[in-house]
C-alpha cells in the first residue's frame, strides 16, 4: 500500500519554484556577495533579505566564519561521538518516536529530519537515503557540528542561536558550500527548566522548500518535549524514592537532591532569610557536572568552595545512579534555620477576597510549595493532583501569585460545571451566529480574557475529550480560534490545570488524550492529602484558631495535648477542608474556651477501619483460613453497622452483589 508522503519529491524535469513569494534566488545572492565582501551595507534595508538572516550573517561575520567554507567541521573521532551520543541518550530516547513516525514518509521526499544536541552537533538523522549520501559532503551527518560559530547562517545554528524556529533557504545561508541546500529547525526546550536541548532540522535540496515546514519540525520539537517530559517525571519519581529508601539519618539537616547530571530537582530546610543570596542553590540550576564515576570526595570536591556538607549520599536505583543527596551544614552563627511553615499571597487588586495563607511544613508539602513557585518562574504548563479540600486553588494562585507582571489576570474556568455543548464556547470564545444562542456580536472566551496571565482549568479530566485536541492545539499555537470563526487570535496564557482523578488511569482507558496529559503535565504538583502530613495538622490548628478568634471577636479555642493526638491520628478523608469546617463549627456552636472529646465530631473517635475497636461478639472460635477470616471481618461490619448492608459494602470497598454473594457462601445471618 503506497503511503502518503508529507513532502512532495522535486520533479525530475528539475526542482521545484519555491513557493516564497518574497524570496528571489538572484536578489538575495546580490545582496550576500555584497555583505560578505563589505560593498554597500548602508543599502541594506533595500535588500529582500529578512532581518533575522542579516542580523545572523552580521554575527557570521564577527565570529570570522568563512563564507567560502563547503563544508562544516565535524568530530572524527569514533569514541568521542560515542561519549556525546551517551551524554545525549535522553534526549535521543525522547525523540525516537517522533522520528520513527515521520521515516516512512520522508523515503522518497528529498528530505533529512535531523536531531543535534544544545552545540549543534548531529547525534542523529533519518530520510530519503541519497541526501543522507550528499550530506556528507558538507558534513550534514552524524558528528557534524552546525552551529554558527563552525558554518555561519543556517536553520540549526540559527534556531540555537535565537531560541526561535527558522527556516535559511539557499542563498541565505552564510557559507557558499551550503547554498544548494534548504533548512527549517526549531529548539528543543527542556521541560523543566526551558533551557534549549538541542535542535530538530529538516534538510534537503531548494526543491523541497515549504513555509510550513517550519510548522512541521516546530510539531516535532513539541513531540519531543512532552517525551521529556516524561521521562523527567519518572526520573524524578525514581530518585525521591531512592532519597526515602536510603539509609540516611540526617532528617534535620537542610538537604539537596541532584539528579542524575547534578541539577538541583528538590531542596528541604534551606531558609530563605539565609540562601536568599544564593541563586545557585534554586530549584533547576546546574550545581556540579554529575557522572556515574563520582565517588564521595569527588562530589565534594566538585561543589561550590562555600557550599560546606556534613554527609553525602549517592542516590542508585536498579544497578544505575539516580542522583545524590547532599547534607547541607548548618551555618552556626547565623540566625537558626526554620521551616517556613506559611506562604502568604496577597489579594488580587481590585477583587474582594481574603490574604490566602497556605500551611504546612511536612516534607511532601514543601516539595509541592517548591514546584508551585518554580513553575511560575518557568512558565510552563501545570497540572495540580490531589484528593478534594486538599487545597489545589491554592497552589494555582501560589503560581499565579508569582507571575512577574503585575495585576496579571486570573481566570478559572469548572470543566464539570459547563456542558459539554458550551465548554468550546466558553473557553474560545464565539462570534454572533455560531450556535443559538450566541451573544449579539459575539464574546471573547476564557483564554482571551487569561491573556498574559493565569488559566485555571478545574476538574480537567471532566472535559469532553473531542474538545481536547482543540485545547492542544491552543497550547501548541498559542492561539484561539472563536467558534464560527477563522481569524487567529495569539494569547500568552500560563495554562494551570486541576484534578482530583487519576489521569493516566483515564489515559490508559481510553478518556483523556495522552499527548494532552503530557502537555499540561510538563510539572505535576501532587498536593498530599493531609492524613499524608499529620505532622502539620497542629499548625493548621493554630491557624484557623487564629483566623475565627479575630473573625468572631473570641478568645483562641483551647485544644488539649490528648485532643491534638487524637486529631492527628484521625486520617481526614475531606482533608484541610474538613478541619477548617470543624474548627469554624467549634466557634459557632461553644460558648467557652476549652474545647471537650464530646464536642468534636463522631467520627474522630472511631478507629481507622470503621469496626476494629468493636468487642467481636457471637463469632464462633473457628479455624484460621482466609475464608474464615473474610467470613469474620463481614460479620464484625454488620455488628457495627446494625445490619445496614449499604454501608457494610462501603466500609469493606466492596459492592453490595459482592457482599449478597458473600453473606449467602457464608451463610450469615442478616439480622
């Protein structure tokens, strides 16, 4: 079966006219003999040259490029390109999809699709195999080093230089031994801390020049990130499960964990008042050059001079280095270090509502903190996990709050409140006509009125999933098209998502996009529920007391040692949430002060498995065997329960036919 191919081959009569209707071959050769041999510069702005290829042969020109050069340099030797495709094997496993779906149609197309490191360098390369043939004659293959500084103007050196997608057509490449050939490359960005990665070029004879192959390696240099993006999501699992499995026992030290090229990805118990003028130690920054070969005095010997360390421990995982964790000391005579146990965000101008105030101190609750404010320094994508009152406005307005533009705005848009038919509307806005009941003249969408500023989308994964390659596609473009109409309109929106569901559940089955759950997952924030950070429950205490006792104009609520206890071990299904509603009811319905067991709500008491605590009457002293076991625990439940099978099932997580099934093979007495 013949397979459609992206590219159209040239013709064999000869190439193909370009289809740039500003470009002339003759008028851009005059205009580059005359730059590169210093006639007529002053005549410049007359050329049909664009700027970023005249601003790019200036820079040729200072760095000393030869503009007679036919070919690039390249690396000669077999084991230094093995060492820098090693270095590269993530970002090469990261693309090798992508360039494995677009192989088949570059066969017969003229065409190279080319991936380089963050140098330039040409670590891999796939297409048609007799340019991959004339390649090598410039030096267009694997080892060869493309950047401006080795050959001048040209798509992949260019795109680095810029951190912009650019397409260098023929002439206006710098160097004459290039200008039979068309390039288009785009950046590839680190998803985490957007630094550029490398580039993905496709290459080929004039004849095979199209704007938008622009468009296309743009899609494909997306494609790879979101494949990055995963892999530093499960990396990023791996080593903080490795920090937890190791031996240390240094928990009140100040800690950073280095992943495995030793950036910094997780810090705990530096205090701002004292790192503040440490940039370097920030979430993202490269701290020292990580390898597997590192012992304990290497990476010692490898940090900052005044980065002093009382312990270091290498992080490895399945036989390979993770990273490592490195055991801050602390600084004597400085103020103490403390956890910072509160993080305040102002009220939004000109909007009635309260300072928000977000508690905690627990270990997985500053890691959230942490990735809220890089998030923002990023601006990238976020998708906020986490079970119901757990806080995940919150977060969304901690990244908001952090946006350098002042007054940015703040739009949250319910994906379970609207219906499926309006969610398009409402988050792309319509013109009059789209559908009945559009507005006269039409309305700008949520996306428009985000612009330059935050979007918060809650329960994401409620969203329609034919809607969700149209919110890709706004991702991708950042654009919006209007329902009913064609015009382009560009936004700049940091994208915050939320949901209480587990989405690759939903991926795997089937009900949300994998390529859309990557793209707005490029940082996860797992906010942990709080029977996951008891130790916090005392502070939270102490806050809310604090804001109801100067809302009703009362003495704080006293809560005894035993009650505080009990309130910790207590596993809060409706998390922060529920405790601010208890400590609210408490000031509403106590006239006193000191707070009694009898006040607090029932359920506080009740042992974590609803029954365990409940003398085990009437059961007969049976063998031990599973199915006595099971037979046992159901009849406890029902003791509990007083026969009310709905809850029975509830409490076992269980359904009710399973527990019908169950009491009939057991032959358990209902009453």
């Amino acid at each position: 079966m013949h397979r459609t191919s992206y590219f159209s081959p040239a013709s064999k009569s000869g190439p193909l006219r370009t289809v740039s209707p500003e470009y002339s071959e003759g008028q851009t050769r005059e205009a580059w003999e005359s730059y590169v041999t210093g006639r007529s510069k002053e005549q410049q702005e007359a050329w049909p040259v664009r700027d970023e290829i005249v601003q790019s042969w200036q820079r040729s020109l200072n760095m000393g490029v030869d503009a007679a050069k036919r070919h690039s340099r390249k690396i000669e030797s077999e084991d230094d390109l093995h060492q820098l495709r090693r270095r590269n094997l993530s970002l090469r496993r990261a693309a090798k999809y992508a360039l494995a779906r677009l192989e088949p149609h570059l066969a017969d197309a003229k065409a190279v699709l080319i991936l380089t490191d963050k140098d330039g360098v040409i670590i891999d390369a796939i297409g048609d195999p007799s340019v991959l043939d004339e390649g090598q004659n410039i030096h267009l293959e694997i080892g060869g080093i493309w950047n401006e500084d080795a050959i001048g103007t040209n798509g992949i050196g260019t795109a680095l230089k810029t951190g912009k997608p650019t397409y260098v057509h023929a002439a206006e490449h710098f160097c004459q031994g290039v200008h039979a050939w068309t390039c288009a490359g785009a950046p590839i960005f680190d998803p985490f801390d957007r630094s550029i990665m490398g580039v993905v070029d496709l290459s080929g004879p004039p004849g095979i020049f199209r704007r938008h192959n622009v468009a296309l390696v743009m899609a494909a240099a997306r494609e790879i990130e979101i494949a990055l993006a995963e892999q530093q999501h499960e990396e990023r699992t791996l080593l903080l499960e490795a920090f937890l499995n190791s031996n240390n026992d240094r928990h009140g030290n100040s800690v950073l964990l280095l992943d495995k090229v030793g950036r910094i990805l997780f810090r705990r118990g530096l205090d701002d008042r004292i790192y503040q003028s440490r940039p370097e130690l920030a979430v993202g920054k490269h701290l020292l050059p990580l390898s597997a070969n590192m012992n304990d005095c290497d990476i010692r010997a490898a940090l900052p001079p005044e980065l002093e360390t009382e312990g270091i421990e290498r992080l490895e995982f399945g036989g390979r280095l993770r990273g490592a964790a490195l055991f801050l000391k602390q600084n004597r005579d400085a103020p103490p270090a403390h956890m910072e146990r509160a993080v305040r965000i102002k009220p939004r101008a000109n909007v009635d509502e309260e300072e928000i105030v977000i508690v905690g101190a627990a270990p997985k609750m500053l890691e959230a903190l942490e990735l809220a404010k890089r998030a923002a320094a990023a601006d990238v994508t976020v998708l906020i996990q986490g079970e119901t009152g757990v806080g995940k406005e919150q977060f969304a307005r901690l990244v908001h709050s952090r946006l350098p533009r002042e007054n940015a705005p703040y739009v949250t848009v319910n994906c379970a409140a609207i219906s499926k038919d309006l969610i398009g509307a409402e988050l792309f806005g319509h013109v009059e006509g789209a559908f009945t009941g559009a507005v006269r003249g039409g309305k700008a969408g949520k996306f428009e009125h985000a612009n330059g500023g935050v979007l918060c989308l809650d329960e994401i994964g409620d969203m329609p999933i034919e809607l969700q390659p149209y919110l890709l596609r706004a991702l991708e473009q950042r654009a919006v098209y209007r329902v009913g109409d064609s015009e382009r309109r560009s936004v700049n929106v940091q994208l915050v998502a939320m949901t209480n569901r587990n989405l690759r559940n939903d991926v795997e089955a089937g009900r949300f996009r994998r390529d859309l759950f990557y793209r707005i997952g490029i940082i996860v924030i797992d906010v942990p529920p709080l029977r996951e950070r008891a130790s916090d429950i005392p502070l939270l205490i102490d806050h809310f007391n604090e804001v109801f006792s100067k809302r009703f104009r009362r003495e704080p609520l006293s809560f005894s040692p035993v009650l505080q206890e009990r309130l910790c071990a207590y596993r809060w299904p409706g998390n922060v949430r529920e405790l601010r509603n208890m400590v609210e009811r408490l000031y509403l319905l106590k006239a006193d002060t000191e707070v009694q067991a009898r006040e607090l709500p029932e359920e506080i008491f009740e042992p974590a498995d609803g029954f365990a605590l409940m003398p085990c009457v009437d059961i007969p002293d049976v063998g031990v065997n599973l199915e006595n076991v099971e037979a046992m625990t159901i009849r406890r439940a029902m003791q509990v329960e007083n026969g009310n099978l709905t809850r029975v099932a509830e409490k076992l997580g269980i359904s009710r036919p399973t527990l019908y099934r169950k009491i009939k093979q057991y032959d358990i007495p209902r009453s």
